[in-house]
C-alpha cells in the first residue's frame, strides 16, 4: 500500500489505484445528496425517496459523462478498442452528459413513482453546483481543464500550492478551474438562499436558475479553456454549443413560457364524507344511540363519547364502548337505522354544492375517502345531487385498509392517474388529519363542531378552514400540494 504514489493518485494498493479525481467527485456527490435530502425531507418526501433517487441518478451521470467524452473526444478510436469506453480508470468525464443522462433517469424516477418531475428538480438539481465546484478541484490534480499561458505574477494573490499545480510543461497555465469551481459555488449560493430558503419560486423556476446560471458560467470559462471537446469537428467547442441550449431554456422556462405550454396538472381534491361534504353528524349519533340502546356498555354515551365516534370505522367504535361485542350483528343494525334516518338527518354540509360545482367546472378531480361503506356514501350522494361532481369514492368495503393508511389516498391516486406529491386531502377528524400527513399530502382540517376544532388544530394540518368553500380560494394559491414544515 502506498499514500500519495504521484500527483494524482491518493493510494494505491497492488494494481488499484483510488484517484483524486473519484475522491472529490465522491465528496461533491455526498455534499450535493446531503442538501438534496434536507431539501426533500423539508418538502416532506421520505428518505427512500431521496435515497434512491440519488443512487441512481449518480450511476446514470457517471455513465452519461463517460459516453458524452467518449462520443465528442475520439469516437472512432473508442469503437476500435470498445472495452476502453468503460475504462474510468484513464479518466475522461464530461459533465453535461452527466446531467443530461442523471436528468433523464430522475424524469423515468418520478413517472414511475408518480411523483412531479420538476418538484423533484428544484429540489436537487441546483445542488449539484457544489458537486461540479469540488469535481473541478479533481481536474486541478490532473492538471487539466486549464486556459492559456499567463505570467507567474497572475498567481500572486493565490496559494502557492495552486500555482505549482498550474505549472505544465514549463508553462504557467491560467487556472479555470478555479474560476469555474467558485463561481459555481457563488451561483450555489444565490440560488439556495436567495431563492430555495425564502421559498421566493414557483414550480421549475430552481431548474431555470441553474441552467441560466451554469449555462452562463461554463460558456465564460470555456473561452479561455485550451483542452475541450470539439463539437463535432468544427471549430465549436461543445461545452459552449451546450451552455448556450441550457441558457435559452433556462430563460425560456424562468420567464414562465414553458408553464404557459405546458399547463401544471391540477391537484386532486381527497374528501371525508362525513362532516366535511354531507352533515351526517346527527344521523351517526342517533344511529348510535338506536343500537346501543339496552347494551351493557363500558362508559356513559356522553356528547364526548358520541363526537369520538366521528371518523373511525364502526368497528373500533363498538369495542370502545361494548364488552365482548357481536360486531357483525351491531353493525347490520347500525346501518339499517342509519338507512332509515337518511332523510331526515343527512343533508349537505353549507356551502358545500356550490364549492364541488365551481371546482368541478374549472376541472378538478374531486374524490372521497371514507371509512363508510360506499353503499351508504351513494345513497347520500344520490339524495343530495352531489353524485355528478364526484370521480371517485371508496370505503372500507373495496380496499384492504382503512384511513389513516396512506394506502387509501395512494388507491385514489392510481386510479385517477394523479401524482402523490400534487393531492389536496380535507376531514373534520384527527384521523382524517393523520391519513393525509400519512400519504404526504395537502392537508386542511374543517369542522363545524366546536369541541373538535382543538383536536384538528393539534393533529397539525397544513391549513385550517372555517368554511368548506374557503378550498376554492386555496386551490389557487401557487404552492406545492404535499404536507411539509415551513
């Protein structure tokens, strides 16, 4: 084993060597991970989000920055000897093929887990500023990405260390890939604080700024670099060609064109039934009261009691308040009562027609969740007119789980094609509070009951409503529709 064998080499051990250069790509990959993953987590996206994200896309930027060298540097030798493409060993690293193909791999990430692909970018594609500023410090071991000759004076504000680095062949050579390294880290800067932290963006525009920004950068730079790849035999230098793409786009999409073409998709909305669109609240308890009737209960059915039995599913009611209950024969007569006082006791929540049809006008998918069997939830539905602005509705009779699983907002976003980072989940209970936070959703918590309205508060949503139509003025706001902490 030997430490520090030449200039670019950290150790080696028999014929393995680990290279400066694969150590500050490393460090710059961890470094631009950490703060993907902060980002991320403060988006409220979970940590195997971020995990395996990254991991992949680090395995399709070092392949893309290897075939875009090999592509523009000497394609036709690499064709003669393929097996030296894949030779990292030699170096030969180009980062726009990186980004290109890391790119590319997080787009196939978020269509494949149903998740916005842009809400992602902004979150971690600026970072990789800090990675690219600590990978230019690996080309300064290798003595390469350097400019023109300059005079030994030009060095006299630097270390000495970076001076004897940029001496090749006899010649002092202008260090770009200092200038470039940090002005990157600079660009970084403004971004994440000037943008990112005061959460001054709206969807794409991190994305925008980073192209507009390295796309600048790099053209500067590459005017004075002396090692390039040529685009193609011309006299063009492709770094330029590219930097040029990225700064057009990034402008195009920062000024908002690119938001104009392709229209954002619209949340899903996600509502309880009960207490949030139909005021089923006196034909619940009622209902209650009906069949508990006579039993040999394990408390008194105080209005407390009653209001606790709001949101979870008939079953954990009935063993809260019966010993060694028949659920099966409870619950028949439950919903046989509940069927008979329809009429009389289910009416729609105020405001609440008036909310579904403008939502529904302006094209919003609206569906329900509901630890009530659907049978009971059409027949609300079918009395009070609301069926026609409803997509989907689903209890506990066709799906496995009940709220709070997040498994029940999941179901409603794969069957109407949605995103699970772009949902809007309203209830009146804590446990409708905890099924959106659960799923990572938009959450807003609405009652019309006075003793439960600490309860929501508690149960911390991102928002909460006096009103239920207070959702149309909500739906407007340019925000990110998932659950996170400011």
């Amino acid at each position: 084993m030997k430490f520090f064998p030449d200039r670019q080499t950290l150790i080696s051990v028999g014929p393995l060597e680990i290279k400066y250069y694969a150590v500050f790509i490393l460090l710059g990959a961890i470094f631009a991970y950490a703060i993907s993953a902060r980002n991320l987590k403060k988006k409220g996206y979970s940590k195997e989000i971020a995990e395996d994200l990254f991991f992949g896309a680090l395995l399709s930027g070092i392949l893309g920055a290897r075939l875009w060298y090999v592509v523009f540097y000497d394609l036709s030798s690499y064709l003669q000897n393929p097996i030296q493409i894949f030779n990292f060993m030699q170096g030969g690293l180009a980062i726009h093929g990186g980004l290109f193909f890391g790119v590319l791999y997080g787009y196939y990430f978020a269509k494949k887990r149903k998740l916005q692909f842009l809400h992602l970018a902004d979150q971690i594609l600026y970072t990789v500023l800090v990675a690219q500023a600590l990978g230019r410090w690996g080309n300064f071991m290798n003595q390469e990405a350097f400019g023109p000759v300059v005079d030994e004076s030009f060095f006299a504000l630097l270390p000495t260390f970076i001076k004897e680095g940029m001496l090749i062949a006899g010649h002092y050579r202008m260090p770009t890939f200092l200038m470039e390294s940090a002005l990157n880290v600079f660009g970084f800067l403004v971004i994440h604080f000037g943008l990112h932290e005061r959460n001054q963006y709206k969807k794409g525009d991190l994305v925008y700024a980073y192209l507009i920004w390295y796309g600048i950068v790099r053209f500067y730079i590459e005017s004075f670099r002396t090692d390039y790849l040529p685009f193609f035999g011309t006299g063009l230098k492709i770094a330029q060609v590219t930097s040029v793409a990225f700064i057009v786009v990034g402008l195009i999409g920062y000024f908002g064109v690119i938001r104009k073409i392709f229209k954002t998709k619209k949340p899903i909305i996600i509502y309880d039934f009960d207490g949030t669109l139909m005021d089923t609240e006196s034909n619940i308890k009622q209902a209650f009261i009906h069949v508990l009737k006579g039993k040999q209960l394990t408390m008194d059915l105080s209005e407390e009691v009653l209001d606790s039995f709001i949101g979870p599913t008939l079953v954990e009611s009935f063993r809260k308040v019966v010993d060694n209950p028949n659920i099966d024969e409870l619950i028949s007569q439950y919903r046989q009562i509940a069927i008979e006082l329809h009429p009389t006791t289910v009416k729609p929540m105020d405001h609440a027609m008036e909310s579904l049809k403008d939502l529904k006008a302006q094209g919003y998918c609206i569906a329900i969740a509901s630890n009530k069997k659907t049978e009971m939830i059409k027949l609300a539905l079918d009395q009070t007119g609301m069926l026609e602005y409803i997509d989907l509705f689903i209890g506990p009779d066709n799906v496995e789980y009940v709220k709070p699983d997040k498994r029940v907002v999941e179901t409603i976003v794969n069957q109407l094609d949605g995103y699970h980072d772009n949902v809007i989940f309203v209830g009146d209970s804590v446990v409708d509070i905890e099924t959106g936070i659960n799923a990572n959703a938009y959450t807003i918590g609405f009652t019309t009951n006075g003793n439960r309205v600490d309860q929501l508060i508690n149960a911390k949503p991102n928002r909460m409503i006096q009103s239920i139509d207070e959702i149309n003025s909500i739906v407007k706001e340019e925000r990110q529709w998932i659950y996170y902490s400011i």
